[in-house]
C-alpha cells in the first residue's frame, strides 16, 4: 500500500511545487518536474509489477 500512496504524493507535492508562489518555496520549483516525474514512473512500474504478479 505504501508504493502506491507514495507516488501518489510525490505527484501531489510536485503540482504543488509548480503552482505555488510562496517566496519559501521559490528555489524549489525547479525540483516540481523531478518529483512529477518520479511519481508517475514509480505509480507505473507499481502497476505494471501488480499486473505482473497476478499472471
């Protein structure tokens, strides 16, 4: 359960990394692609090694 909740927040905290325009967060939006990126690739390969696993 916690390799899906995971990304699910990696997902999140990028979204909210890119529309932020909070002055603490600024030297971070460059970080909000990385964390996207990781969240969706990691929620996928998840998937795929579910679907995987109930062959």
């Amino acid at each position: 359960m916690l390799q899906i909740i995971l990304p699910i927040i990696f997902l999140i905290f990028g979204l909210f990394l890119k529309k932020t325009n909070h002055p603490g967060f600024r030297s971070s939006k460059r970080f909000s692609t990385m964390f996207i990126i990781l969240g969706i690739s990691t929620l996928t390969a998840k998937f795929i090694l579910m679907y995987l696993a109930s062959k």
